[in-house]
C-alpha cells in the first residue's frame, strides 16, 4: 500500500467518526470521550477473538466469517480513530514498532 492509499483511509476514517459523532450527539445529547472510544475498540476487539475461536470450531456461531472480516476492519478504523483524537501519527506509530520490533528481532 503506498502513502496516499494509507492516507486516503486515515481520512475516510476519520469522516465517518464525523458522522458517529453527530449520532451521539442527536441520541445522547454529548460525543462518545475517548475513553468511550476506547472502549468500544476493546469491545470489538474481544469480538474479533470470539469469531476467530468461532472460525477455528472452538466455539459456536453461525456466520463468523463475514462477522470476523467487519471486525477486523472495524478495530483497524478504532485504531487509527484512537491515534488521531490522542495526537497521535498512526503511519509513524506503525512505522517506529516496525523498526524497533526489526530491530530488536535482528
């Protein structure tokens, strides 16, 4: 993937939080914190575990993998929501693991 498709999804991302953002704000009167967001990534993050036990028959569902493949995109959109409203670059913070777990990993 090459820089400008990273940063074209960093920025459709971030729009459709827009768009979470004014349903909170028209159901709840207030927008989701980023503890909030935190913890609905952690929620479908615990799902994306479930569909994989479900994937490998080690737990029962039906339709676990359309479900895992939403999911798995869905944590992706959280992480780079959770970068941005931390101030955080998530290109550098991908980056920087990558080259220190390379490195560290010889």
């Amino acid at each position: 993937m090459n820089k400008e498709d990273f940063d074209e999804i960093i920025r459709h991302s971030m729009i459709i939080r827009k768009k979470y953002h004014e349903l909170e704000l028209q159901h709840h009167g207030s927008k989701w914190t980023v503890e909030e967001d935190a913890l609905a990534y952690l929620t479908d993050a615990g799902l994306v575990g479930r569909n994989i036990m479900s994937e490998q028959q080690r737990w029962p569902k039906a339709g676990s993998k359309d479900e895992l493949e939403h999911k798995l995109g869905e944590n992706i959109w959280w992480l780079i929501v959770l970068a941005e409203r931390s101030g955080i670059d998530i290109k550098d913070a991908i980056n920087n693991f990558l080259t220190k777990t390379d490195a560290a990993l010889g």
